[in-house]
C-alpha cells in the first residue's frame, strides 16, 4: 500500500513540475491587428536560455532585413528571468492577412507560437 501512495504522490509533484516548465516559455503579440507600417510589440520569455543569448523570432509579417532559414526574423536578447521583448515594423506593402509567428533560442525552437493580423 505504501508502494501506491509513494508513487501517486511522486507523479503528482512531477506533473506540477512540468506544468510550471511549460507555463515560463512564452509568446505574444500585440497589437493584433496591426495596421501596415506600424510596429508591433513582440515579447515573451524564453526560460532556459542564458542571459545574453539571441531569441530569433520568425514571421513572414516582418520585412526580410534578417532571414532564418528564408523566412523573415528578427533578434531580440534573453534579459533576467529569460524575458525578451522587441517592436519591429509591419512593412507598409505587406498584404493584408494573418501571420503565425514563432521564436528560436540557443538552436532549437520555443515551442510557443502567436499569431499578427495585418491589416490595411
């Protein structure tokens, strides 16, 4: 009975545990929408990568200044408790639409995603 108990109990702290590992990683986007040629305020937290490092964030809403794996991206850098935060510009010529947008740090992905409508 005891084995029962231990092993309830041992299932339930971990399943706290990556309840609050999952909560930490985060993404969002405001405003949305967005007109064509504003900024949008992109922030989150990338818990797990070092101070210092570089978020890639990647939407096809950005302008192509910066690319990952051909797809436009903006940097912005892990801060304290894995905050980061940038305010790219909607290109005035991007067309009206909807935008997923996901984010990259220390070589692999997030797992987090948002989403920016565009409109005119």
């Amino acid at each position: 009975m005891k084995r029962v108990v231990v092993s309830c109990a041992a299932a339930s702290v971990m399943c706290v545990l990556a309840g609050a590992v999952g909560a930490a990683t985060s993404l969002t986007v405001a405003p949305s929408p967005v007109h064509r040629g504003h900024r949008v305020i992109v922030r989150g937290n990338a818990d797990g990568c070092p101070i210092g490092d570089a978020v890639t964030i990647i939407s096809r809403a950005f302008a192509h200044t910066h690319d990952f794996a051909g797809v436009p991206a903006v940097f912005a850098r892990v801060r304290r408790g894995g905050k980061f935060g940038i305010r790219p510009r909607i290109p005035s010529s991007k067309a009206i639409g909807r935008y997923g947008v996901s984010a990259r740090c220390g070589g692999g992905n997030l797992g987090v995603s948002a989403t920016i409508r565009v409109v005119a």
